[in-house]
C-alpha cells in the first residue's frame, strides 16, 4: 500500500457528510470556522429544554459537542455513531482507536494491510498479530462447525434436525447454509478437543469457573462477512435455563451483539432490505421471499444496532419492517419507522395476519407475493391513529418542500381529514424533540462517606443519577421516575430485579468525602469548632467550679467529654437532634455516651476522640484547672 491508511480513510470520508447523513435538522453555516450545525444524532441535547442546536462542523473538517465540551475528527465521530464511545468518553483509547479505524476502513473501503490471514483457528493461534475479537472469531469459526455436525443429537423422540425441520419452515439445505448447529455434552467434548478453556469463555460459551454456558440450545451463528462474529441459543425442553433466548455469557465473551444479517443465494432487485424481530424469522421471510433481511433480535435495539440497521437501510435504499402481528411487534415496527424514516430512508410495513411472525406464516404454507407492503405513513395511522403529535412526528422526519416530504403530504391527506395545505404548513413548524435513548447500565457508581450516603450513578456519556436512599420500599419506583427524565425511556422494575442490578452495578463503589454542607457535615464541622474553641478542665470533678459550658479531659487526655445538654446547645444552631447526631459524629466519637458522677450527680457525657479531632485539622482546646477562690479572697484582703 503506497498510500498511508490513515490519511486515505481521511480523504475517503468527509466528517461534514457523515455527520449531514444522520442529522434530522441541519443547517449549512458560513462565517467563521463553521461550516454546519445540528441537533446531535447521536444523543440529541443532553439538557430538559433542548435549545440551540448542539453540535457544530468546522471547516477543517472536525466537529465539536457543546453538550459534553468534546470534539475530534472523523474517527472521533464514527466511534460515537457506532457506539464504541460516547461524546462524554473521549478522547480515544488505543482499544477504542482499533475499532473506530476498522470501521472508517469499512466505510470508506480502504484496506488496512492487516498481513497473512490464517486459514483456521490452529493457524490463527501461529499468530501474534491477531486482536482478541480475531482470534475469538476463528475460535468461533471452529465451534460452529462442530455444533452444526452435532444435529443428530435427539430430543425426545428426533434428531434435532428434524425437530428444526418439524417447527421451521426451513430445508435441510436452509439448516445447513445458515449453519444452525446444537449445543449439548457431546459437542461440549469435542469442543474441548480442539480449543482452549480461554477460547471458550472468548466466544462465551463457558463462565468464568469454565463451566457450559447454554447447553441443550439451538445455536444460530451471526456473520460478518464469511467470519461468525455472534450466536443466540434457543431454548429446547433440554436447555437447563428457562429464557427463550441465550447470548454468550456477557462476563467471558469478547463479542458485542450486532444486528442479524441474511442474505439468499438469489436477491430479488427492488425489494431493498427487510428487517424482522428474530433470527429464525429473518432466515425463512429471506429464503422465501429472495430478500435480504436484518434483525436487532431485541425489541428495543441498542444505538449500536439501531444505527447499524439505520445505516442498511441507507445502503439499500428502502426498507420493509415485517414485525410480530401482536401489541408489541406493531408499536415497535412504528418506532423503527420513524427512526427509519428521519434518516432519509424510504420505508413500508408489511402487517402479518394476526397472532403470527414470519416463520409461522410461512410454516402454515403463506406466500412471500401475499405480503403487502404499505407506505410507514398510511400504516402508522391505521395503527396509532390520526392525533396531531402523531402526525407531526411523522411530517418531522422530512425536509419541506422536496419531493419525499410532499410524497409524505399526499400519504397523511388520503388516511386523514387534513388538507395538503394544512399538512405543508405543520411541516414547516419547527419543534424540538429529544430521542428516547432506552435502557443502558451505569459505568460507575459514587456515594459520600458517612451515615447519610448519598449515591450517584453515573452513564458513559457523563449524565449521573442521584439517589438519597437506595434501599427504601419506593427506590425503584424513584430510580425509575429520575432515570426517565434524562433518557426518556421508564424501566419496570421490581424490587427483587432492583436489588439484584445495584449489587451488580455496585462491585465497586467509589467513596467520596461527606459533603461539607449537608446536615452531616454541618453538624460535624460545628461540634469540631465548638471543642476548639472551649473552655476546658483537666478532670471533669472540676466542672462544677467553671460552669456546665466547659468540657473536660480523661485521664489520660485521649478522651474529651462534653455534657449532652452542652451539646444539645450547640445542635441549636442547625436543628439536628440529638439522635441524628449521634450517628453523624460517628467518626469523631470514641463509643457511646456515659454517665458519670460530677459532685455525686450522675450526668451524661458525650465521649469523643481527641486524637481524631486534632487529626481532622482542629486544635485542641488547653486543660485549664479552675482558680482556687479561697486563695484569691485572701491575697486581695492582705492587699
């Protein structure tokens, strides 16, 4: 290669047109060094309000993120549109650097010289030159192959093939171009033949003990390109866990879930990419119908696959949703569509008759031809109705005046009573929305030392989540409401699902110091000062010659002693009862109250450290024994 990669990924892709693809509201800029700006594509405005738009382009073909302060070039950019990163990570690591240049090298088609490439998984292992996910995928290569042999197993009464051939609507020779294969103990053996422990947690088919991950499934492989780089596991009456669906184990594998892609041998022209729910389906609507056909394989994608489905049906030009005929399935085939449809991407619906998917309508002897495709416009409306946020939403994702925003205008004017003239003019309104960004895990957790722990979950893109108390009856239910103000997506959470994600988020915590205004730190910092500055007695026998508002020394001076009523006058002056103090002081205290006799009185005394105190910044108050006041009588009457 005469040519450095690098600088030909540069001159290959423009940062201005990758960033212009994907934003629904650019607007071209001159003067100064911007050449762009938009509403971010990625995660729209960061703040309640939105506003001005929040992400520039400048002319020496770099951008900048007023919402998060961070900026970059192209590489920065792919790497946040394809998920490697967010806004508020950068810059790049060196890991993090990899993928993005892989992933501009794919757009712009150039090839990075990676050097001989080995022809199996026993080659690969020669090789020092190979990242992990590489080498996991050469690993995974090999153990598709020996699931795919192992489909003679039986279940029941069949081999595992027939049971596939019995439920699918799929031929043998389908089963073996999509090479479906079947995990069980046989095929865990040979496995354990030919790749290493490392390699199968690599792939996640085993834990952390080495254990099997996802026996007694049907495994689907993913592909990217002739390489497996992903499988699902569908559950059988021999699988050991109850979920339909298996991914490989998240704490082993080196994989991270792309979107499902099948492609027939022949492609019917004309018929742009279809995209389903699940792999089983994407396999038989692709075969039956000659298409090429995608899947999420969730119902709510992550922005990594939603922008990889997005950027398909870019390539392709139009795009067919063929979702579920159920609730769910016909409020996600919606949401997709719009998305689909903000990205410039020509799309169509195409319902299934009810209570059926792909691969039951073409197990019951259905006909690719009896699927109609109607414009996402038209559908929307017979599916969510004609409300005006609804049709503003969709009148959104066009620009007005061209010629896909007016073949909006004609869609709406034939499913709804509005006129042409009124549609143009709702489209011409500028409106600010925010995307719903679903559900995400925090990158790390914070809490304040002390007896009031506040705690603080914070996201990759630097949004945090405050929470007071994290244990209380309500907590979910909290969490919830505060986490869908900032990403406009309510998780249902139990308190058993709650308990068990904040012990997983809270593996390790990072402990902040006590904040010095809260009432904790308040009621510290004052009882520390009020010490500093007493008055103060060797033994606490001599209170009764000073007063109750001195305090007293131990013995042997580690300890300091202050009356609780003393105490109690000092707490006045921030409205912090004695209770609640006790355990604010905690740290400064040396075990609990006493009571001790002073002049035979029995009176309570609060015991604290001197040592801590002096630790903490604070200076000692000096041990003063009472003047004698006989001795002053008598000097002043000899005088």
């Amino acid at each position: 290669m005469t040519e450095d990669p690098i600088e030909e990924i540069r001159r290959s892709l423009s940062t201005e047109r990758e960033i212009k693809r994907r934003a629904s509201d650019w607007k071209d800029q001159s003067g100064g060094d911007r050449v762009g700006r938009c509403t971010h594509p990625e995660h729209g405005h960061t703040s309640d309000k939105g506003g001005t738009p929040n992400l520039i382009v400048t002319d020496d073909d770099g951008w900048y993120c007023y919402s998060h302060s961070t900026g970059g070039g192209i590489f920065e950019w792919i790497a946040v549109e394809e998920g490697i990163c967010s806004c508020g990570d950068l810059p790049l690591s060196d890991e993090e650097f990899k993928q993005s240049l892989t992933a501009a090298a794919d757009r712009a088609g150039v090839d990075l010289g990676s050097g001989p490439s080995p022809d199996d998984y026993e080659e690969a292992q020669e090789l020092e030159s190979l990242s992990d996910y590489q080498m996991a995928q050469f690993a995974l290569e090999e153990a598709v192959d020996i699931l795919h042999d192992n489909l003679n197993s039986v279940i029941g009464d069949q081999t595992v093939r027939g049971l596939i051939k019995e439920r699918r609507p799929f031929t043998d020779e389908v089963i073996d171009n999509a090479k479906i294969g079947y995990l069980d103990g046989q095929a865990h053996a040979d496995m354990l033949e030919r790749l290493s422990a490392e390699a199968l947690r690599d792939i996640g088919l085993h834990r952390d003990n080495d254990s099997l991950h996802g026996t007694g499934r049907i495994i689907y492989p993913y592909y990217d390109g002739d390489k497996p780089s992903y499988w699902v596991g569908r559950k059988t009456d021999k699988s050991s866990m109850d979920a339909k669906y298996l991914k490989p184990h998240s704490d082993t594998t080196v994989f991270d879930q792309p979107i499902y892609e099948y492609t027939p041998d022949r492609v019917t022209a004309g018929e742009g990419v279809w995209v389903v729910e699940g792999i089983q389906d994407a396999i038989a609507l692709s075969e039956h119908g000659g298409v090429k056909t995608i899947s999420a394989v969730a119902t709510n994608p992550s922005p990594k696959q939603l922008n990889q489905l997005v950027s398909r049906g870019q390539e392709a030009g139009r795009a067919v949703i063929c979702f579920d005929a159920d609730d769910g399935g016909q409020g996600d085939s919606v949401e997709l569509a719009l998305d689909l449809m903000s990205a410039g991407v020509q799309t169509a619906i195409a319902p299934l008759p009810d209570g059926t998917d792909p691969c039951d309508f073409f197990l019951d002897g259905g006909e690719f031809d009896e699927l109609e495709a109607h414009p996402a416009a038209k559908r929307i409306i017979e599916v969510k109705g004609d409300s005006d946020p609804l049709i503003e939403r969709i009148l959104d994702t066009a620009e007005p005046e061209t010629s896909r925003g007016e073949r909006l205008v004609n869609s709406l004017a034939e499913v709804t009573p509005i006129r042409k003239t009124v549609l143009r003019k709702m489209m011409k309104e500028n409106r600010e929305y925010e995307q719903q960004r679903g559900w995400r895990e925090p990158s790390m957790v914070k809490k304040t030392a002390g007896t009031d722990a506040e705690w603080t979950f914070v996201y990759p893109d630097g949004t945090e989540i405050e929470m007071s108390s994290i244990t209380g009856r309500r907590s979910p239910a909290k969490f919830s409401d505060k986490y869908g103000a900032v990403f406009n997506f309510f998780p249902d959470i139990s308190r058993s699902e709650w308990l068990e994600m904040v012990n997983e988020w809270m593996s390790e915590v990072r402990v902040e110091e006590v904040d010095p205004l809260s009432d904790e730190g308040r009621t510290r910092e004052l009882v520390q000062e009020q010490i500093q500055s007493a008055y103060a007695v060797p033994d606490k026998d001599q209170l009764s010659a000073v007063g109750e508002e001195a305090v007293a020394y131990s013995d042997d001076e580690s300890e300091i002693l202050v009356l609780s009523s003393l105490l109690g006058d000092w707490l006045d002056e921030i409205d912090v009862g004695l209770r609640q103090a006790g355990e604010y002081l905690q740290p400064i205290r040396d075990g609990g109250t006493k009571r001790l006799r002073v002049d035979g009185v029995r009176k309570r005394f609060w015991i604290f450290d001197a040592q801590t105190i002096e630790d903490n910044g604070y200076a000692l108050p000096d041990a003063k024994p009472p003047a004698d006041t006989t001795e002053e009588f008598e000097e002043s009457e000899e005088l």
